[in-house]
C-alpha cells in the first residue's frame, strides 16, 4: 500500500519552489501529482453601504483571471518537462470560498502537499489545511523547510494519546510507517489505565502497526511541566526523526483560529515535515 495520488497546491504568487519539490516527492513514490493553482479573487470596493461593483475592479478582476490562466499554463510545461504523471487545475475563488474549493480538489487525493512557500503564507496555508483536514477529511504533509523532505522517510515520531484523530493519523500513513526503518510510538506523560482495565499505553497500537510490518520502539515521556507540543519537537530532534505523524485537532468555534494547542503549535513552530490527519 502506497499514496498513488499527490495533491500540491500552491499559489498564482508563488515561484515555482512548492512546485518543483512537489515533483521531486512524488517521483519519489512514483504516484501521480495534482496541481492545484489558487489565485484570490480581489473583494469590490465597498461604500457605507453595500459593496459597490466599477469598472477598475472588473479590469482588475479581468486581469488576475488572465495571471492565472498564463500560470497555469506555466505550470503544465514544466510537468510536463518532468515526465511524470500529472495534471493541473486552476481556480479563480472568492476568498470564503477557499477551503471548500481545496476540500472537493482533495477528496481525490491521497495526501495533500504544503510546501515551504505555502507554509510562510498563513492566511492561505490555514485555508488550506482546513479544506483538506476537515471538508475532504484528507491528510495533509506539512513542510514547513525543503530541506530533507522526503514520503520514504526512515526515523517516524508517531504521536500518540489514544484518541480518534491520533488513530486517523496512524492508519492514513501506514505507508510511510511500513515503509521506515524505525518508528517511535511517542506518548507525553500516558496514563497506566485505560477504561478501568490495566493496559500499558501503545501497546495495543504497536501490535497494530507490527501486524503491518512497521518497526514499532514504545517512547512513554514525561512532560516535566513543559508544554506537550515542545517535548515532542524536542524528542523528534533527539532521534533524528525524518517526519512526525500526528492527529489534527481543532477549535470550531473559533473560525479564525480554527487549530489550538498541540496542533497550532506543530503547524507554526515545527521545523520538520509534519504529517497530519483527523
């Protein structure tokens, strides 16, 4: 089992970095490469009132319409400079309506490409994570620096709590934890009981991933006061780890700052790929 179907989705205004990288990964795993270009449409002027329409938006609107069209066009040549299976979608999309646009593109995708230039672009990265995360429910692999990424990676921290959304994430990237060399079931201060029975934490999961063929070390950590998110960080860099796998949680209420904790921090700060699902 394998990802056959890579989704990159990268910007009219970006140069061709996510694009090229996102050609090197999926040569790598030969699978096919989705290309999603985004471009956002520019809002009409407003009044005291009610948003007003004019010519100059329309011209502006004419033209962004016409970028992305030559983009696109950019971007078919060099895939097909590439020779690899691929094909390439443009969206001209108002902005509220971002994250569904990525959501419907992603459900035929296996995973979802957010590379560097993605990454230092907030506003469209989150709109990003969230139609992949939550419209299409698709994972998404987070780069947050090219360097060293790879979807054959050998050292995996698996962050685990026992939950749902740490579960998706294990069984959406069996093929990267079947594929590595060593994988460290990683859990932050785990508790010695699990619905009144007594279980050792992981080790129903380990079992799991052993069955599959995953080269499964049990890692119980203690948090020593320090925030879950930069014990992990700081355990991944003590094991050399090539990626972190881990579940994607959110705040729902709180539609501008739809991720919290452990998660908002991993999208922010991690400086490593970072593999997520819910």
């Amino acid at each position: 089992m394998t990802f056959k179907t890579v989704l990159s989705v990268v910007s009219v205004e970006h140069s061709d970095g996510d694009l090229r990288l996102a050609i090197d990964l999926s040569r790598q795993i030969d699978a096919h490469l989705a290309v999603l270009v985004l471009s956002i449409a520019v809002p009409p002027p407003t009044s005291e009132y009610a948003a007003v329409m004019t010519e100059a938006w329309l011209q502006d609107r004419q033209a962004e319409i016409d970028r992305l069209h030559a983009r696109v066009k950019e971007v078919t040549a060099i895939l097909a400079q590439s020779e690899l299976s691929a094909d390439v979608d443009g969206e001209y999309v108002e902005r509220g309506w971002t994250d569904d646009m990525v959501g419907r593109r992603s459900r035929y995708a296996d995973v979802t490409l957010i590379g560097p230039e993605l990454n230092s672009d907030e506003d469209l990265k989150t709109m990003v994570l969230k139609g992949s995360l939550y419209e299409s429910q698709i994972p998404v692999l987070l780069i947050p620096d090219a360097a060293g990424a790879t979807l054959l990676p050998k050292k995996i921290l698996l962050a685990w709590d026992g939950g749902p959304e740490a579960t998706r994430a294990a069984r959406e990237a069996l093929p990267l934890l079947t594929g590595a060399e060593d994988v460290h079931l990683t859990m932050i201060d785990p508790r010695a009981t699990e619905d009144g029975l007594n279980i050792e934490p992981g080790t129903d999961l380990a079992a799991y991933l052993a069955h599959h063929g995953a080269k499964i070390t049990i890692d119980r950590l203690p948090s020593g006061g320090q925030p879950i998110a930069e014990t992990l960080r700081r355990h991944a860099v003590d094991m050399a780890a090539d990626m972190v796998v881990m579940g994607a949680y959110g705040h729902s209420r709180l539609r501008q700052r739809i991720f919290g904790g452990v998660t908002r921090f991993m999208i922010e700060e991690a400086d490593l790929p970072v593999f997520m699902a819910r």
